[in-house]
C-alpha cells in the first residue's frame, strides 16, 4: 500500500515537466493511456473473455461507479492544471469524511463522535486554504481547489453507491467490480475529454510522460492498492493512503519547484491531522472490541 501511494503521488511532479500538453489534452492523453494499460493488465489477470464478460454483466453498478471514477480522473487532472500540487492532493484527502457523511445522509450510518470532530477541524482547515485564496486574489487557484473538490465528492458518491448495492442484492458485492469500473471511467474520461482536447499540442517526449502517468501512476498502483485491501483492515488503508499527500507535496517540492504556502500548510496539518486522529482511534477502538 506504501508503494501504492508512491506510485500515486508522482503525478503531480510528473505533469509540471509537460512542455506543450495543456488542460484537457493532459488529462484525455492520461485516461486514454491509463484504460489502454488496464485493458492489458486485467486480460492478462483474467483473460480477454473474463474481462468482456465483467464489462456485460456489470449492470448500473458498474456503470454509475465507473461515471464517478471519470469525474475523478477528470476533476484530479484539470485542478492539476489550475492550481498547485498541494492545493489539489490536501482537498482530495477529504474522501474519507465526505464518505462518512454521504453515508450518513444517504443509507443512515451513524456516525462516532471523532467522525464529527474530525470533519469540523478539517472544515476548519479547508477554510483557511481557501479563504488564503480569496484574500489573494488569484482566482485560477480558487478555481482549481473548487474543481479538486470534485474528486473527494465523486470518490464519496462511489463508494455509498457500491455499499448500498452490495446491501440490497447478494449478487451486489459481484456488481460492485471496482477494477472493471476503473477501466470504464479511464475510458469514459478519455471520451469527454476527447473534443476538448483538440488540435493535439503534446510533444512525443509529453506522451512519454502521460504514457507513464496512465499506466504506472493509476493502473499498476490501483492493481496493487486492491491487492493490498485483501490483507489490510479498511482504517489502515486509510491512513496508509494519506502518505500519497506527503509524498506529493515533497516530490512537487523537490522536482517543481513549488513550495507549499504558510496557509496550505497551516490548512493541510488540520486537515491531515484530523483524518489521521480519526483512522487511529478507529483501529484502537476496532482491537479493543
């Protein structure tokens, strides 16, 4: 899983070496890359006629998940483009909490008081980020943290959906196909995009990089994050998962040149503090029960 949030947490240095690649054209050459790589990955793992046949049987599932998965990769790549490395990995930490509470909303869960707590000090957080962004003035970085909130909201949606399915139907977790869903929103994202991204501006050393974004950033690390959620226990994962924030905010750091404002990092510690506090607490609580 460590290894996994490595992988995740280049794509921000990765697309600051971009020459002529810009906006949409980066995130449709990423998705079109990242689906061409889980096509071959998941037919190797399960063979062609395994892979067509999760894709025909999948149903609405797989489908409004695979929509949410598009608007993730979509969202992620365009705040990329708007706003800093930091700006957009801090706010798509808030996946956990706005889970908490969709479910909450959506299927009635209830939630633990250090749910609570956690979500106002991350609210807090968020707060300070942007209104360091309206005090500014800098609207293109307002702009890309309200599109990077796109990410956490889908992420949110997907995972309630996927839970009340399973909950409903016994064939609901078989549904529930998250690396088929993966493929179809790379793919449904490069679709999109596609006109928007026209006339192609990316040079053959851009493609280089977008190759390596689509298939080592996202579709090896997803394979691998999977594989790991078999052996780890769903708060561990959580909070293993945060180390993608770190380590994108040094590698931005050291290879971009783009170093974190005193309000990213004031906002990033509350947010990052309080999802960390909760996870821990949810483990202690989980070994003592």
């Amino acid at each position: 899983m460590v290894a996994a949030t490595l992988l995740w947490s280049i794509a921000g240095v990765v697309t600051r070496q971009l020459d002529a690649a810009r906006s949409f054209e980066v995130t449709f050459w990423r998705s079109a890359f990242n689906a061409l790589a889980l096509v071959v990955l998941l037919s190797w793992l399960r063979g062609p006629s395994a892979l067509r046949r999760s894709l025909r049987s999948g149903g609405r599932a797989l489908w409004l998940s695979g929509a949410c998965w598009c608007v993730m990769y979509t969202a992620f790549m365009l705040a990329l483009t708007l706003t800093t490395v930091a700006n957009v990995l801090i706010t798509m930490a808030l996946a956990p909490l706005f889970t908490a509470l969709t479910a909450r909303l959506a299927l009635a869960h209830r939630l633990p008081v250090r749910t609570w707590a956690a979500i106002v000090v991350a609210g807090i957080g968020i707060a300070w980020m942007y209104g360091s962004e309206l005090s500014g003035g800098d609207s293109r970085h307002l702009l890309g943290t309200a599109v990077a909130l796109g990410v956490p909201l889908a992420a949110a949606i997907n995972w309630t959906l996927l839970q009340h399915i399973a909950s409903r139907s016994p064939g609901g977790a078989e549904q529930g196909d998250m690396l088929s869903a993966v493929l179809v929103g790379a793919a449904l994202s490069a679709l999109i995009t596609l006109p928007l991204a026209l006339p192609f501006q990316a040079s053959t050393h851009d493609l280089g990089l977008l190759g390596l974004l689509g298939a080592a950033q996202l579709a090896i690390p997803c394979l691998m994050a999977v594989s790991a959620a078999r052996a780890l226990k769903a708060p561990e994962a959580s909070l293993l998962s945060l180390l993608e924030v770190l380590f994108g905010v040094v590698w931005a750091w050291l290879g971009a040149g783009e170093s974190p404002s005193v309000a990213v990092i004031g906002g990033g510690t509350l947010v990052l503090g309080a999802l960390a506090a909760n996870e821990a607490m949810s483990m202690r609580q989980a070994r003592l029960g």
